[in-house]
C-alpha cells in the first residue's frame, strides 16, 4: 500500500524534467557553437589559401612581364646553363618569393618562374608556376 502511495506522489518529477530538458538544450548550444567555430576556421583558411595563391600568381605574371619587356632584357642571363635567380616581390596583400630559372627540356630551351605567395598576417602560402618555351616565349604553361 506504501508503494502505491509512493508512486502516486509525484513531487519532485518537475524538477527532474527541467533538469534533463536544460541538458539537452545545453548539448544542442554546445554542438551549434563547436559546429560554428570549426566552420569560420575553415573559411579563414580558405580565404588565406586563395588569397596566398593569388598573390603567387600575380608574382609569376609580374616576373613574366618584367623579363619580356625589360630593357636590356633580363631573360637572356636564361638563354643557356642552369642559372637560377632569386627575389621577393612585395605586394600591399603579401610577399611572393620567386625563383626563375633556365633549363632543357629535351631540344628545347624553356624558362620556369615558380612564384611562392604568402598573405601578409599569414601562416599559409601557395606555389604558382608559369613556364614558357625561351625563343618565342610560346607554350606557356601554368602549374601548382
């Protein structure tokens, strides 16, 4: 008879539902904010991966350009042997470390700019490389 009275009383079952209704809304918060924090990163990420990329290539276009129209011309030190020149081209964006160098590729003389870009208040960086045939400047071709 005890037991039944017992379970009849129902004081306290309020509580334990609020209890339990508070935890689930407290995991459902805290997955939302973990989800949300772990997606800006990732899109943060993204931005200075693109961003880093763009800039490699703009040092590769840059670098291109400055070789094709220098006066005297800057690519005949690339006309034969395995010269290799460094440099860094600064841009507002971020810095682009390029590497030029002249090589065979079998009866043909080629030029390979690799251009590594680098976002300025970034940890992340990106290669671009342009190579293009030395006589003619034709068949260029654009790689990562």
């Amino acid at each position: 008879m005890n037991r039944i009275r017992f379970f009849k009383r129902e004081q306290g079952s309020a509580l334990i539902m609020v209890i339990i209704a508070f935890m689930v809304v407290t995991i459902i918060a805290t997955s939302v904010f973990v989800l949300a924090g772990s997606n800006t990163k990732q899109v943060v990420s993204q931005n200075e991966g693109l961003e880093s990329y763009y800039i490699a290539r703009s040092g590769a276009e840059a670098t291109y350009q400055a070789l094709l129209n220098s006066t005297p011309s800057l690519l005949t030190q690339f006309e034969s042997g395995n010269t290799v020149v460094k440099d860094t081209i600064i841009f507002d964006e971020g810095t682009a470390e390029i590497t030029v160098e002249g090589y065979n590729e079998g009866t043909i003389r080629r030029v390979r700019i690799t251009s590594v870009g680098k976002a300025a208040g970034s940890n992340v960086s990106r290669k671009a490389v342009l190579e293009f045939n030395y006589y003619g400047y034709d068949n260029i071709k654009w790689s990562r």
